[in-house]
C-alpha cells in the first residue's frame, strides 16, 4: 500500500528524504543545482529552414519509407539542391550554399553515392563523407556517434561549418535495442544536441515496420516510436505499385503544417565514363494528410476497384434495408454520394437485387432478394414400437 505524507508532516524530514534518495543516485549527488530560466529573459527566436516548412535548421527530421522508394536518392536531391542554392520543389530558394555531411553504412561513397551527387548536380566541394575515425594511434576505427561526436564537431569546423547532416540509416546511431525508447532517446540525444549546437539539420533515412500498410504513418517508422517522438519533423515515402511514380509526404510535424506532399520518379543516368546511376525528379504538389497520401499511392488500381464495389453494395443495402425502392430514386441518392451508375449496376448484381415494375406509370423497383432457403434435415420415426428409425429426409425450411 502507498503511504502518503500527511500535510502537518515536518517540511525538514521531506528535505532530508529527498536528499537521501538523490544521494542514492550518482550522477544527481554529482550536481549542486538544477538551473531555472525565466521566459521573461528569454528573447524569442523564429524557426530556421533549410527548406521552408520541410527540413528545419537544428532539429532532426527522420525519413522513412519501404525499401524501393528511393530515400537515399531524394536525400542526396535534398543534399545537393543545398550545395548549390538550389530551388526547392516548391520553387522556393534555398537561402545560401552550404555543406553537407553523409554517414552512410549501407552504400559506398565511390560507386554509389558520389555518382548521385553528380547525376544531382552537386557542388562535390561541399560533399564530405564520414569514413570512420582515427585513434591516439593513428588506427582507422569505426565513428561512433556516442564517442565521437566531440571529434566530428571539430571536423565540421575545420571544413568551415555544416548545413546538412544526412545519417543512413539512422538506427546505425542506436547502441542498444532500436525497440526500446530509452536506449533510442539516450543514442540520438548526441545527434540532436549537434544539430542545435552547429544549427544544422539532421537528416536520418529509415524504414518502415513490416505488415504496418494502412496503419497511422508515423507508427511505420521501424524501432522505437521515441524515434518519431524525438524528431521536430518526420518525412514519409511511398511508391505504387507497378509504377515510377512515388510520393514525399509530410507525416508529422510540430513546428510547421503536418499536411501535404510531392510527387517524384527515381530515374536511370549515365553520368561520367559511363558510370549508371539513379536521379530524383520532382512532380507536382499533391494535396492531403499523409496517411490519404499513402493510401492512395500504396493501394493498387483492383483493390481501389473492390473497395469502391463494397462500398457501393453497403450503399444499396443500406437504401433498400426498409423495402423496395424506385430505381430512379436510388440512382439520384447514389449520384449525390458520388457513385456512377455503372458501379451501382455491378453492386446490384453483386448483390443479386430483384428489379421488377410496378403498374404501368410509377416504374421499376428494387428489392433486396429474399432470405435463401436452407436444407433442414429431420429423421422419419417409426410409427410401430419396434420398427428402426428410417431414412432421413428433407424439408425446406426458411431461415
């Protein structure tokens, strides 16, 4: 049972509890103060964008996407698109060129990611790739975002500053269990105190979840939902299917509009000694939540086909529930919910609706068919004491 302290109790003995139960905790009985700041002495400051609405200076944007969707190729659009001052897909300035920084553990910077800078038309002079770290020795070590972050804050300053780091994927950054949120929160807090330190975005690419189709788009995000909580921005792809055709869309955001989207290909280029390679094209804006953007893309041209049919056939039993019906009735109630004629018709036959006339001026009808007739089986008794029970036999009944 819970033992709550009385108000009359000594303020002095709650002192002395409290210091005692911090003192069981190393790293509080390290410290003499817990710092305040009054908002009156604080001067207040506007977000700063990168690109305006999308990829904020200072915080972490996660994005995340199947495989397929061609994250990594849009990242490096992004990337790129800052190195020059480029325009954004909303035609939009990016304000200055700046530098960008790419952890990648999944794809190589000669064969793969330098080719798609160049295909993005990137200043590779502001391009840099993290490719581990030294030791006291002089030995190449992996870079551990953990351990390292004090040596890669002296590197940014050594190539005059950062605008952009791009981490892939960015569960790399976890040193523990992606699905737990204190191991998720303790490894990026690193990532996100550079971020704010340097003013820069952080950029980390994930995955989706699998068997999460359909579900609320910042929930797909594979791992921890603390890796969604923690980023300001969170940017979700899809592709459909049998199709080139993909879109960005904004799932989350708490410092900006959460809605709304981009259309994109990822396209073959040959670009320098005939080296293939792949480059983002932008499309047009596209309009809505994430989660109806999603849903649109990711679900095919035959199950929007059915899914329409249900609904039309949930239309007409809904319309003929309390009897027959003027045909010409039902197809003015079915226009006005946006149903064509032609998808009624089908769901009437889905459904196996009678149509007949009634009289000769008031026209045809529909009607819900009738209940069907199901086979009942019943045995036949003996009429004599000692004869068996016969054959069984057949009854219609209805149900």
């Amino acid at each position: 049972m819970t033992r709550l302290i009385p108000v009359e109790t000594d303020t002095d003995a709650v002192w002395s509890a409290l210091d005692k139960a911090d003192s069981t905790n190393t790293t509080a009985s390290a410290l003499s103060t817990v710092n305040l700041v009054c908002a009156a002495d604080l001067k207040p400051e506007p977000i700063r964008w990168l690109w305006p609405g999308w990829l904020p200076r200072g915080k972490l944007t996660i994005l995340a996407g199947d495989g397929g969707t061609g994250k990594t190729t849009l990242a490096v659009n992004i990337a790129a698109t800052i190195t020059t001052a480029g325009r954004w897909p909303d035609q939009t300035h990016c304000a200055d060129a700046g530098n960008v920084i790419v952890w990648s553990s999944e794809d190589d910077p000669r064969d793969t990611l330098t080719p798609r800078f160049i295909a993005a038309g990137a200043d590779l002079r502001k391009v840099h790739f993290i490719q581990g770290a030294q030791n006291s020795e002089g030995e190449s070590v992996p870079f551990d975002p953990a351990s390292n972050i004090g040596l890669l804050l002296r590197a940014i300053d050594d190539i005059g500053g950062v605008d952009l780091l791009i981490i892939d994927p960015v569960i790399s950054t976890v040193s523990g269990d992606m699905h737990k949120a204190n191991d998720v929160r303790r490894s990026l807090q690193p990532i996100v105190d550079l971020a704010a330190a340097k003013g820069c975005a952080v950029l980390g690419i994930s995955h989706y979840a699998k068997g999460s189709k359909g579900s609320s788009p910042t929930e797909r995000v594979i791992g921890s939902q603390a890796f969604a909580a923690l980023a300001r921005m969170v940017l979700v792809t899809a592709k459909k299917e049998g199709s080139n055709e993909r879109v960005l869309a904004r799932a989350k955001s708490n410092i900006s509009a959460d809605t709304g989207g981009f259309g994109y290909m990822i396209e073959p280029l040959i670009v320098a000694d005939g080296i293939e390679t792949t480059v983002c094209r932008w499309g047009d804006e596209v309009i809505g939540t994430a989660r109806k953007i999603l849903d649109d893309v990711e679900t095919s041209e035959l199950e929007q086909e059915r899914s329409t049919l249900d609904d039309a056939k949930n239309f007409l039993i809904t319309e003929l529930e309390t009897g027959p019906r003027l045909v010409s009735e039902i197809q003015d109630d079915a226009k006005a919910a946006g149903y064509s004629i032609a998808t009624i018709r089908r769901a009437r036959a889905a459904l196996g609706i009678d149509s007949y006339k009634v009289g000769m001026s008031k026209g045809w009808v529909w009607e819900l068919p009738a209940p069907p007739k199901v086979l009942i089986k019943t045995r036949r008794c003996s009429t004599s004491q000692d004869e068996h029970l016969r054959e069984m036999v057949s009854t219609f009944g209805e149900t």
